[in-house]
C-alpha cells in the first residue's frame, strides 16, 4: 500500500464493508455514536487510541504500512544437532513432539 495515497478513513471503511460490519456496529464497538464515526471516516488524519480501537473491534492491522521491514519482528532460527543412540530416537523425537526439550539437557 502507498502511504502517500493512503486516507485512512476510506481504508476503515472499506476493511469493514469486507467484513460486514455496518458504521454503526462499528461505532458502537468502539463507543463512538454512529454520526461521529461517520465524520471521522471522511477524515485522513486518525488519534492513534481510536486507530487503535478500530484495529481491535475489525481484527485488523492498520498500523502495518507504517512499519519498515527492518522494524517487523523476525521469528529465530535455531539449528541442534545432537548425536545419539539410535535406540533413544523414538524416545527424543517423542519428547521433542511435547516441546519438553529440557528433558534432554545433561
């Protein structure tokens, strides 16, 4: 999504439509009478709290095109090699299948 061309009022309306939540469902939500939430909507600049609510009530990150893929968190990677008895192998792959990885730390 360009930022530039982004009005965030228009991108809320168009999240709930999708998900077919009516203005009013939407006020109601997030505590805002209907004819307010309307007034917002044609707005694009947005309190960060009641972005924020609408975020929550619509199940939806609208705060992602702020966000540089330097800043987005990355899941780790970890790499375990171990070298075992080939008879313990069921018994380790049992315990790694519950995540009790403790279990094998001597």
């Amino acid at each position: 999504m360009n930022i530039e061309e982004l009005h965030i009022g228009d991108w809320i309306r168009k999240i709930a439509i999708e998900q077919d939540v009516s203005v009013s469902e939407l006020a109601r939500r997030i505590g805002m009478s209907r004819q307010n939430l309307a007034n917002k909507l044609k707005n694009d600049s947005w309190d960060v709290k009641e972005l924020f609510a609408v975020s929550q009530e619509l199940n939806y990150n609208f705060f992602s095109p702020f966000v540089t893929a330097d800043e987005k968190p990355q899941a780790k990677k970890f790499v375990l090699q171990l070298e075992v008895d080939e008879n313990k192998i069921p018994e380790i792959l049992r315990i790694i299948g519950n995540s009790n990885l403790t279990k094998l730390v001597r």
